[in-house]
C-alpha cells in the first residue's frame, strides 16, 4: 500500500529548480530577496479523493472528486502531510506538539509538506514577470468564470513549470506565519479563489488567518524537499 500511495503522488510532483525571488507586503511596503533551494511541488492543488483515501474525511462544499479539497484548515493540511507520509513509507516532516500548537519542521525529512509561501510564488510565476502567468480567463477559476463554485482541477492552462490552478479554484495555506508581531500565529495563504475578481488572483496577493481557519475556496498544495 506504501509504494501504491506514493507512487500515486510522486506521479504528480514536479521538480522545481533552485532561483530567488523578491517577495512583497505591499502592507507595510516591505521588499525581501529569499534563495530558492530545488524542490518538488505538486501539479495540483490536493484534490477530494486524495483526502479522503488518506483521512477519510470528506468536508468540501462542493462535491467532486477531482475538485480540490476546501474547508481545510492549516492545522489539518498539515496533519494530512504527515498521515501521507506515514502511509507512504515516509519520514512526517511536522512534529506536532501534544498541545496542538507547537509545531516544528524536520529540514532532513523526506515527507510531504505545504510550500513556504517564497516557493509558492517562486513556482507560480514559472520564471514570468507579470502578476499573472497568463491570461486569467484561459489560466483560473475565479468570480467571472466559476459559477460560483471549484471546478476539476488541471482544466485550465498550466504555467511554463506544468503547474495547474496556482491562481484560482482555491487559495493555498503555505507554511509561513504571516506576521507574529501583528497577527500571532496567523498563517500564509496564496492565489485567489472561485469567488475572487479578477484582482484577487494574482501571483503576488498575500492573505492570512488563524490556523484553525477554514472555509469553502480555501484548500492546499503538497511540496517535498530534495
């Protein structure tokens, strides 16, 4: 069963290669250069049948097996990461204290992971320049075009790396805490949604929320370590 599962999921990811990105809080008009080190990344959002072969939780508002998960908080994305990695034979990349709360990263672990919201960026422009790696109606799912709803993903056109709805259908939790001085432990979230205007889905918005937060276009990606 180990080999199958993982099997399944490395069919899936996609090497991204090393680079820098500048990131930016256009909050607090902050600039901040971060290196890249090689990773994989998945070519979809996590979908439904993935979650629940692996939870067998099914909590989506929109029913679809292909669909990407939403109604996803944090917390439970990176739970999900580690019974993957248990399921699959591999080393869990999260110690999740027993309170729940504290919660740290194993760097030597060969698991599964959510982005950094750097990679996440880093990946979605695919080397482009622009705040959207294509023309939105041709490359998401958002207000215009959705019918108020997620959709199967890889549907729509990937970026130039093969990657699939990196900007529509659902926002994506990353690992990173979005600011501890202001927010506490709010996390990072990344690239619009199915209820998002055109102006929600671009490479470079920056969301956050509690880590227990979930809602219905709100979903994730899974990322490995080379």
């Amino acid at each position: 069963m180990s080999n199958i599962i993982k099997s399944r999921v490395d069919d899936i990811l996609i090497k991204i290669s090393a680079g820098e990105i500048v990131l930016r809080d256009d909050r607090i008009k902050h600039k901040w250069k971060v290196e890249i080190k090689p990773f994989f990344l998945a070519k979809y959002p996590v979908t439904q049948d993935l979650y629940f072969a692996i939870t067998q939780k099914a909590p989506f508002s929109f029913k679809g097996n292909r669909n990407p998960v939403e109604n996803i908080s944090w917390k439970e994305a990176i739970v999900f990461c580690n019974l993957l990695s248990q399921k699959a034979g591999l080393k869990e990349y999260y110690a999740i204290g027993s309170n729940g709360e504290d919660v740290i990263c194993d760097l030597e672990s060969d698991g599964y992971r959510l982005p950094t919201e750097a990679e996440w960026e880093y990946a979605c422009r695919a080397g482009t320049l622009g705040v959207r790696y294509g023309d939105i109606d041709n490359i998401a799912w958002y207000k215009e075009n959705s019918g108020g709803k997620t959709h199967e993903v890889g549907k729509k056109e990937p970026n130039a790396w093969g990657l699939y709805d990196m900007l529509g259908n659902v926002w994506e939790w990353c690992w990173d805490v979005y600011d501890q001085q202001v927010y506490g432990s709010y996390r990072v979230f990344r690239g619009g949604g199915w209820c998002d205007p055109a102006r929600g889905c671009l490479a470079t918005n920056r969301r956050r929320s509690h880590p227990t937060f979930a809602i219905d276009d709100l979903g994730f990606r899974l990322a490995k370590s080379i």
